[in-house]
C-alpha cells in the first residue's frame, strides 16, 4: 500500500507542479501575506474533494459534460481576464506588503471567493483531479485506490503549502518596487493566457 501512495503522490504533484493561474495566484498572496495559509488550505481542501469525486467515480461523468465544461470555460475566462487586469494595475502602482503603513489587503471573505474562484471556474482542475486521477486510480481494486487518491490529496496539501510560505519566505526580496513589477507582470500575463484560452475553448 505504501507503494500505491507513493505512487499517488507523485502522480498528484506533477499535475498540481505545472505553472498555472492557481499557483500564480497562491504564490502571490503568500508573498502579500494576504491570508496565505487560508488560501493554501482552501485550495488543498478543494483538490481533495475533487480527487475523492474522481477515485469514487461520481464526478467522471459531470467533469465529461460538454455543457458544463463550456460554461466552466467561459465563467473562468472571465474572472481571469478580470484578475489579470487588477494584476495590470498592481503592476502600474507598485506593491507593497502586509507590514507596510499603506498597505491595503483584502478581507479574509474576499481572498476565500477569490480562492474559489480561481479554482472552481478553471476546468483543467477537473481534467486533472476529477478525470485523469479518476482514471488512473481505476487501475487500482478495492482499497488500493483510495490509497492512491489520498496519495494524490497529499502532494496537494504539501504543494500549496509550500508554495504559500515560499512566497511568504521571499517577501523581503519585494521591498524592491522592480520586483513587484516583475512579479505582478508574470502574474497578469498568466492570468490572461489561461483565460484566452478558455475563453476560445468556451466558445468554439
């Protein structure tokens, strides 16, 4: 069993690793110390659920849906071309960080929608959790595959976290208004890449 988890990990991890709008939004809000670690956990909890919808099965033929997979796309190209331009004004006026005297962070309220958001409305995060984990996982009996999917909620948890207090670790470096550009810049881009994507997906 410990081998089917290990596997799971790894099978999690490099699907969860690759650069994408949750991660670039993680990263951010861990170097802005902007609740980091509710939003670590949130996105943890959320990947979760998804993979346990995958490994059980149930979420397969929803994920599968063209309908909702084309409302999902649209729904999320929205808000990331939305969030992209915000990422646009940051860059324009500079970051700054929680300790700052002018600093202006959001509400816990409002980094949870946002969290959600940039999660649920994403449909690669179905096609990951729900249907390529599903998938795999089936190649496991009886218990073996829920051993796998905890394998694979593991890497998640550890993931996030990670990449919330790495962002949290460079803060220092973003005393530098160059650095807040840089990384706002990366973030606006990637936000809008994913969006055109999905907004093309959505629409075809």
């Amino acid at each position: 069993m410990l081998g089917t988890y290990i596997q799971g990990m790894g099978m999690g991890g490099s699907l969860i690793i690759a650069i994408g709008a949750q991660n670039a939004f993680v990263f951010s809000q861990g170097v802005r110390q902007n609740h980091p670690l509710t939003i670590a956990l949130l996105c943890s909890l959320c990947d979760a659920i998804l993979i346990c919808l995958g490994v059980t099965g149930v979420g397969t033929a929803v994920a599968a849906s063209p309908v909702l997979g084309r409302y999902a796309a649209l729904f999320g190209a929205a808000f990331l071309l939305w969030y992209g331009l915000g990422a646009m004004r940051s860059m324009l006026r500079g970051g700054c960080l929680k300790d700052d005297a002018a600093c202006e962070l959001t509400t816990r309220r409002s980094a949870v929608a946002a969290t959600l958001a940039v999660t649920l409305l994403n449909p690669h995060v179905y096609l990951d959790t729900v249907v390529l984990l599903g998938a795999v996982s089936g190649q496991y009996v009886d218990d073996a595959r829920y051993v796998f999917g905890a394998g694979a909620a593991t890497a998640s948890f550890l993931w996030f976290f990670s990449l919330s207090f790495g962002g949290r670790m460079m803060a220092p470096f973003f005393r530098s208004q160059t650095a807040w550009k840089v990384l706002d810049g990366v973030v606006c881009l990637t936000m809008w890449y994913i969006g055109a994507g999905l907004l093309m997906r959505g629409l075809a």
